[in-house]
C-alpha cells in the first residue's frame, strides 16, 4: 500500500527500504504546544532533488519510515510521490523509544485493543483526513527486557497485522552496540511475544540489526523466518556492510535481509532543514562494492527488489498459515 494507492508487490521494483523524508523531532508535547506545519513547498524544493536522482539511478520505491509521532505528514508524502515518480510507503504504529519523547498521551493510557482499533481505523479509513493509508505498522522498541508500554504496543501491533496484513517494522535497541547482545535480546523478545501473538517471524523487521554486533544472531533471526534489516548505511567503506550480508549469505539467508540507509531527515525548525543525509550512496557505494565481493545481479535482486516486494507484501502471516 503506497501513499497513492495499493499497487501490486511485484512493482515495488528497486525499492529502498528504510528511508526518512520529512520529520519533527521536537518532543511530541512541544510539537503539540507549538505546532510546525511543514511549508510543502520548501520541503519539495529540498527533497525532491534527491529522489529524482535515485530515481534516475533506478530506484522505484522508497519506504519512509517517519514513526506517527516524529512529523509523518501522508499528504507531503503523497506530493512527492506524485512528482518524483516513486512510489512511496508510510506508517501506522507508536514510537516508545527516544526515552519516551514521542509518547503521546493516549498510547499511554489505552489498552491494546484501543489502539489496536485505532491503527486499523488509519488503514481502512485513512490518515487524519488525508485519505492517504499505511503500508506499514511503525515500532519503536529499545528496552531489555521490555516495559510494559512495549509489550502493549506490540500486542496490538499483531492484532492490527491480523486484521490488515501490514509487516511490523520495529526500531529497536539502542542506535549502537552499548553492550554485547543487548539489541538482539531486545529483538528476540519482541518475536516471541508476536509469535505467542499468533504471527509469522515473517510479519517483523529487526530495524537496525546492524546495531548488533554479534553476527549469529542475524542467523538466528533469519533462520527463525524474521526479516534482518541492516538500513544504516553510509558513504565510505562498505566492508562492515559487505561482510554483514555476506555472512547471511553464507548461512543461506539472502532471502531474509532488507538493505538501506536511514537517510533523508528534512528535519522541521533545524536551519538549513539540518543535515539532509542524500539516498544514493546505497547505488553509488554499496552496490558496487557488493559486486566486486561476488554478489551477482541475481543476488543483488533478491536484496533490493524480491526481499522488499515480499516483506511489504500486504498479507496476513499467522503462525498458523506459516
């Protein structure tokens, strides 16, 4: 499910799978005392640039992965999809992590089946008026072991994926490795709770799995059946990223892992919009460093255009049907 409207899976094509367009990053309650609607306009001028170059470079499909409460904004979303040519996913969800800056008060105080009701409603109804409907549930996770705000969020992140097929993309853990295994605690206990849900490891993406450091458990994770997402790369050497997915080459997982950037951030009140972090380093950089280390065009496929095209795939992936 695009930002225009569903289109079938198979022309995704290559498709960026963690990427960020527009966000506010002020705490939600400032972003509620002192609102900051985006000037469409200046945000087109700045971003639009970058897309139609990936564009030209052969991207199709971007994901952007702006949480509900970080300034997703479907209907800016939707006019750059419209004149870069992208398609462009956006989110459903909760983003508890940050230390609970983003926290708005209803997710908070409503049980999971409120707010379960609430992100179906953004899918069958649209957003917020716009019209505009998730393609994806946006998590942010980072306790070990996890509060009882997470285990809520989650819990009706697997009955809003019941009900509408939508993967669970989930932030978790800390940006980087504080300790060994943290992050990967963190991710398996949220894969046990949705399993114990009734999901398919199929219905989740690890977000940021590159921030662990211990390789076996990427493994672990693809052999479970979960989608091992590494969406931190940068430009520069592209060994760590190389030996990553070569490893879960290796093990027989290609099939399992999403590639991206974390990139982009037209971040509202910064001057200047911040740093906006460009998308074709991955076309540039990786891509290529990826072939000259024995990744054919056939694996180079599965990673950019078959992984994502089944990962965002709107479909119902129950412990059951797997």
């Amino acid at each position: 499910m695009t930002v225009t409207g569903p289109i079938d899976a198979d022309a995704m094509g290559m498709t960026l799978a963690h990427e960020h367009l527009y966000a506010d990053l002020r705490p939600y309650a400032e972003q509620i005392a002192t609102p900051m609607p985006p000037d469409a306009d200046d945000v087109v001028d700045v971003v639009l640039p970058y897309l139609q170059r990936i564009r030209s470079l052969g991207c199709r499909t971007l994901v952007d992965c702006t949480a509900t409460t970080l300034g997703r904004e479907p209907a800016l979303l939707r006019r750059l999809s419209q004149e870069s040519g992208l398609n462009v996913l956006t989110t459903t969800g909760a983003y508890v992590s940050a230390g609970g800056r983003f926290i708005p008060p209803y997710v908070r105080e409503e049980d999971e089946g409120s707010l379960a009701r609430r992100w179906i409603g953004e899918w069958r109804d649209g957003i917020d008026g716009t019209g505009v409907r998730p393609g994806l549930i946006k998590l942010g996770i980072e306790n070990d072991p996890l509060d009882d705000i997470e285990r809520r969020i989650l819990r009706a992140a697997a009955r809003t994926h019941l009900e509408t097929g939508l993967v669970v993309a989930a932030h978790t853990g800390p940006w980087a490795e504080v300790e060994p295994g943290r992050n990967a605690r963190c991710a398996f206990a949220q894969l046990d709770l949705l399993e114990r849900e009734g999901l398919s490891p199929s219905a989740w993406i690890w977000v940021h799995a590159q921030n662990e450091a211990d390789g076996r458990h990427h493994v672990e994770a693809g052999r479970r059946g979960a989608w091992v997402s590494f969406d931190g790369y940068r430009p520069g050497p592209a060994g760590a990223y190389v030996a990553m997915i070569g490893r879960m080459r290796e093990a027989g997982l290609l099939e399992r892992v999403l590639v991206s950037q974390d990139a982009g951030w037209y971040n509202a009140g910064q001057p200047r919009v911040g740093e906006f972090k460009p998308f074709d380093p991955l076309f540039t950089s990786l891509i290529p460093a990826l072939r000259e280390n024995g990744f054919d065009e056939d694996a180079i496929g599965t990673l950019f255009v078959r992984n994502p095209a089944h990962a965002f795939a709107v479909r119902v992936r129950s412990r059951r049907a797997a």
